[in-house]
C-alpha cells in the first residue's frame, strides 16, 4: 500500500501496512484502488457533464426557444384549418397538434394554453385505444429471472450505502483512530508533534465524511499499534463490506451520469463535445428553417391535407 501513503510521508512509524498476506488484506487492496479510481472517474465526469450543461445552456438552449416559438405558430396556423377538413383529417391533425402543444407547454410557451384544452380529448382518445398488457403478456416477457434476481440485490445494496452525513462507521473509525493518536495521549513532545499533524489528517477526513480516507489512514497506521497479524479477520471483512458499498454507490452515480442526457454530447472526450454540439446546433437551424417554410405553404388547405396524409 505504499503508492497510497503519500499524504502520511514523514508522519508513520518505521513499520507500515505494506506487505500483503492474506487474502482479506490482497481484497482491501483491489477495494481500495477500485474505489479511489472510481472517484477520479466521478469527479471528472461531473466536471464534463457541467461543461456540456453550461455549453448547452449557451448554444443550444437559444436554438431550442426558436424553434419551439416557430413550432408554436405553425401550430395556430394548423387551428385555423380545424373543421374544414375531412373527420379523419380534423382527427389527424387535432391529435397532432395536442401532442406537439403538451410538449411546447412543457417548455415555458403557456400562451398556447387555449389551444392545449381544445385538443386535448384528442390525446386521451388515442390513448384509450393503445392495447395495454394482459397478465399473460407480463408472464411471457422475455427476461431472465435470474437477471431480474441479481438486479435487485444490487438495487438493494446500493440502496443500504452510508447516508451522506458523518454516520455510524465512519465515527466508529474516527474513534479508533483518535483513541490511538491524540496528540494529548502523547508525552513525548517529538512523538506529540507528528500525532498532531496525523489528527489533522484524521480530523479533515472525518469533517468531510470521507470515509475512503478514513479506511486509508486506518490500515496505513494501523501496526503502530498492532501487528499485522493480530489485525483479525473480522476488522478486515468489516472494512472490505464498507469499501464494496462504497464501490456500488460511486458505480451507481458514475451510470447515471453516463446516461443522463448531457453525456451524448461527446461521452467525456472535449473535442468530440464539442463537434457533437456544432452538429446539434446545425440540425435545429435545419429543422428551424423547415418551419419557416412549413408556416408559409400550411396556410393552403392543400398543403395541410398533404401534410397529414404524411404524418
């Protein structure tokens, strides 16, 4: 563990945690690393996925509004064309406009609320007639169960990780670590001074909860006090199933950026973000101008019965 002390040169004893013998202590280890790469890869997929959002928020966002304002007048011009048409067109062409309107409320245009309760029966008519599942469909859907099985039990442990604030094991630690190496415990001055600065370390990592750094200066100073035989079995799978929570909770946020929908624009490489965002920008300016053009034709009822006959 000696690539893991850095912080602590200077400040542990002349014997160190260093050497790996069991398989508990080799289990700790791949944790250990697991769990500190993982928070490298955290950390740096959150600072990509706010460079995204702010990039978005400038580019993107603008291009959005205008498209939506352009969709929105489309819309009222389609309004006008409501009840000229054959029933099946009137049907066609309020069913659209009530999908395209509860999408465009959603966006902040609430001058297009009149027309969202004019059509709106549309919406649930159609919903009406979607097939829903019968329970034989449920029993037949293809998935394995095992599958299902193991994702629930990863559900479920994520779901046990450590609460946010300072809890119950990482006190645990930090008392264990403070019953060791108080500085007040210490009648040598030297002694006194180099536990002070390691209740310093204990201390910052116990106020920022963090329970990585925690664990690290445990098993670091752990043989200042015991031998690495006498640290028993039990402390080691108790340490391992903390790490191993830690892990699933971090490779749980790291999915969920990864899936969220900043990530599709570039998945953590900069160059690619930003090509991705040019392409983005020129694919609503493209549609923009299809509205443009779509706003002017509709005004025929020819155009109109053309559209819907392609929609």
């Amino acid at each position: 563990m000696s690539n893991h002390i850095t912080r602590y040169e200077g400040l542990i004893a002349s014997q160190t945690f260093d050497k790996v013998t069991s398989k508990l202590q080799k289990q700790f280890v791949q944790n250990l690393k697991r769990l500190e790469a993982l928070k490298v890869e955290v950390a740096e997929a959150k600072v990509f996925e706010r460079a995204v959002e702010v990039q978005v928020a400038k580019d993107i966002a603008p291009l959005h509004r205008k498209y939506n304002q352009r969709l929105g007048d489309m819309l009222l011009i389609l309004d006008t064309h409501y009840g000229r048409l054959s029933e099946e067109e009137n049907h066609k062409l309020g069913f659209y406009i009530a999908t395209m309107v509860s999408q465009l409320l959603a966006s902040g245009l609430q001058h297009l609320q009149p027309l969202y309760e004019k059509y709106q029966d549309y919406l649930m008519s159609n919903s009406q007639e979607v097939d829903m599942p019968t329970e034989e469909d449920d029993d037949d859907e293809d998935i394995p169960e095992e599958w299902s099985e193991q994702d629930s039990r990863i559900f479920e442990q994520v779901e046990e990780t450590l609460p946010p604030i300072t809890n119950k094991t990482a006190r645990s630690i930090y008392m264990e670590l403070v019953k060791e190496f108080h500085p007040d415990l210490e009648s040598d001055e030297e002694e006194k001074l180099r536990k002070t600065k390691l209740m310093h370390l204990i201390t910052e990592a116990y106020s920022k909860n963090d329970l990585y750094e925690l664990l690290k200066l445990r098993m670091t100073l752990i043989t200042e006090q015991e031998k690495p035989q006498t640290f028993v079995e039990p402390q080691l799978k108790r340490y391992n199933k903390i790490l191993i929570k830690q892990i699933l909770f971090l490779e749980k946020e790291l999915k969920d950026i990864q899936s969220g929908a900043y990530w599709q624009f570039g998945r953590g490489n900069y160059k690619t973000m930003d090509i991705s965002i040019i392409t983005e920008m020129n694919s609503i300016k493209k549609a923009t101008k299809q509205l443009e053009f779509h706003k002017q034709v509709l005004k025929s009822k020819e155009y109109v019965v053309q559209f819907l006959s392609n929609y």
